[in-house]
C-alpha cells in the first residue's frame, strides 16, 4: 500500500474486507463516504441480499464519481477473495461472461468498495440460468406524468397480476419509476417470461388507454406511464431493492406497502431515512420468497390476445433527432442550442415531445437527444439538421 493510499480492514461474519479510501466522499450533498455506503448496505443487508443474493450481477462501477458515467463490467475481476462466488452466462451472440454472485455480507461490501453504488442483479438463480424466477414490471412515466397516475397504473398492473395468480411487490426504482416484482417457478425461458410481461402491458394499457401505454416506440407513447417489459428480456437487469442510486440525495430504490404508495414519495427515501425505516419495522418484501406463483393465466391471455398488431398505414412520426453525446449533460447542451435557434418551435412542444434516450454503449451508456414535432404546425416544422453532438459510440471498435 502507497504512502497515500488509505484503507480500513471490516470483519464481516468471519470475513475480511479491505475498503479502499474509505474516507472518500460519493455523495458530497449528503457528506456519504465510501465507508458510509459499505455501512448502510451491512445494515439493510438482510433485504438487499434477498433482492440480489444468488443472482449473477453485471458491476456498474462508477470510478470517477456520481456526476460521471458508470462503467459497466460483466466479467468478474480476476483478483478478487477466494469466498467471491461466480456464474458463467453465455449470450445469444455467442460471447459469455463469468459474473459476481453475491452470497452475503461480506461479498456485498466488497462489491460496493469497487464502485459498484447500485446493485444490477439478473432475473436468474445462479443455479439455472436459463429460467427466471423473477418477473420484473418496470413502471416508467414519461415526461409530464405525476406520481398520482404512476400510482394508479401500478394498482391496475397489480390487479392484473392478481386476477393471473401472481402477488407483486412494490418497490421506488430510486429515480422517478416504479418497480413491481414477481417471484415466479423457474420453468420458464427468458423468451416466455418476457411475453408474459408483455401480455401484462398489454392488458394494462387496453384497461387504462389514457394512463398506460405498451408501446415501444417512446416518440408513440405520449404523457403516459409505460410498462416496460423488456425489462425480462436476457442480458437486462434492475437496481435490486435496498439499492442506492447514483443521485445527489443518495437516493434509494426502497420497499413499500401496498397501503403506502399513494402517501410517500421516492425523495423521502435516502440512506438516511432508509436506514432509520429498516431499523424500525425492518422489509416489507420479507414474504416475497413465499408467494411464488406461474405464468399459465398470463401466457394464456398472450393466446388469447394474439400477436401485436402495428398499423401498417400509419403515418410515421415527425421526429427529428438532435445530438448524440458521450454524456447527459454533453446532449441536453445541445438541445439547448438547438432551442435557442427554433423559439417558436419550442413553445409547441409538450413536456413528452423532448425524447432523452440513455443508450448502451459496450461497456457504459451514451445518449441519444431527439425531438418528436407533432404538435408543431406543418409548416413550422423545422428540417433535420446537422447533429448539434454527434458522438460515435462505437468510433473505436470498428476494424
């Protein structure tokens, strides 16, 4: 160890865990250490490894700070405790990745002390990892949807699950969503379970068509919650519960009751507040290993329903794209500049119009800013233009 390098050894159930720079601050709104992180996730780790022990995990280590973008690592390190148990999963393009399985505590701390802020856990038990055992319903509300409607749609979802035999629970996504998981048998493949997913979607959407939308295309979905399924499809993963996000207020991915969710917000839930809340009345996810349910009722409306059906003569959007930028902040500059020479324009727009996309590069995300103009006049619609960013993700992996 350098002269300037600090470092605390933990003992964690007969472990032992070196945390590097553990006086390193990650949150400096809140005053959050790295130390401090490794702490709140051994006092919540009885629900953060019930959401992610057992699971492969894809690392998102953010190396360089909150306020910079995460890499994500799929490969287990090679220099890493004898105790780091690991899974291979092979991907449909042919590649494989030998990735972190979390087993307890001790394995928990030392994924944090990597960067990893977030825990991103797969739908899959390390001991099958072709069938999932969990269906995740990812309630995502575009721009311009109050916490009210998001509310809402999670009890229809709810609803439709229960009428399928299935029990959902109720998490905060950490950022602006909802999350409903679902343990389910392992029988299914990845592909049956996403149908399943979509199925719900579906069915939600047709219930509440002004709430709710399954539409994958994101210029199409308006001022609605989307309930995204894809969220089921192989190689996808979500912050677990229990999980802190990578936001200025250390904002947490938190457990709720039913009976809660129309009276607390997704701010009130930090790893100060989440702390005390665990403390106190501890998971309310304690009973989700024992209502396992199946996807029968939910793969038999699939049938029932048929394939989606697109309108073939539908007239494509007037959507325009503006920058595609390394980082957030890099393509919302550039949308800026962009308003700034079409006022007018911007002043048709609705909140939902403004189209901000996180793409996956190979190893981190880039963003991609586009703009839908349906409710600008024809004849005030502005052409496509040069890119006001335009960033190549893929520049240095081409031959």
């Amino acid at each position: 160890m350098s002269a300037t390098e600090s470092a605390e050894v933990l003992e964690i159930d007969g472990r032992e865990v070196r945390v590097s720079h553990p006086d390193k601050v990650v949150f400096p709104e809140p005053g959050l250490t790295k130390l401090d992180l490794i702490r709140y996730y051994l006092a919540v780790a009885d629900g953060a490894l019930r959401g992610a022990a057992g699971r492969p995990m894809v690392l998102k280590r953010f190396v360089k700070g909150i306020d910079r973008e995460a890499f994500f690592q799929k490969r287990a390190p090679e220099k890493r405790p004898d105790w780091i148990d690991t899974a291979t999963l092979h991907y449909a393009r042919g590649t494989s990745a030998e990735e972190v399985v979390v087993r307890d505590a001790a394995a928990l701390a030392w994924v944090v002390n990597l960067g990893c802020i977030d825990l991103n856990p797969h739908p899959v038990r390390a001991e099958d990892l072709d069938h999932p055992d969990e269906l995740r319903v990812d309630l995502d509300p575009m721009p311009g949807v109050e916490w009210s409607q998001l509310v809402d749609v999670a009890f229809v979802a709810r609803d439709v699950l229960a009428e399928h035999g299935l029990v959902a629970w109720p998490k905060t996504s950490g950022s602006r969503g909802i999350h409903l998981l679902v343990r389910i048998e392992p029988r299914w493949d990845y592909r049956d379970v996403r149908l399943a997913a979509e199925t719900l979607a579906r069915e939600v959407a047709r219930r509440e068509p002004g709430l709710a939308t399954a539409r994958w295309w994101k210029e199409e979905r308006g001022e609605r919650v989307f309930v995204d399924f894809n969220q089921n499809a192989k190689d996808r993963t979500v912050a677990s519960a229990y999980s802190v996000r990578p936001r200025p207020d250390a904002r947490v991915s938190t457990p709720l009751d039913w009976d809660e969710l129309r009276l607390r917000r997704p701010e009130e839930f930090t790893v100060s507040t989440v702390l005390e809340r665990f403390a106190e009345r501890g998971d309310p996810m304690a009973g989700i290993d024992d209502a396992v349910g199946v996807l029968d009722g939910l793969l038999g409306l699939a049938a029932e329903l048929g394939p989606v059906e697109r309108d073939a003569d539908a007239e494509p959007l007037p959507v325009i794209e503006i920058a595609r930028a390394e980082t957030k902040e890099e393509a919302l500059d550039g949308l800026e500049r962009w308003k700034a020479r079409h006022a007018k324009v911007v002043g048709h727009l609705h909140p939902a119009d403004v189209l901000v996309d996180g793409m996956r590069g190979s190893s981190s995300l880039w963003y991609r800013i586009r703009v839908n103009l349906q409710h600008v006049p024809e004849d005030e619609r502005p052409e496509q233009e040069p890119l006001e960013v335009d960033y190549d993700p893929w520049k240095d992996r081409r031959p």
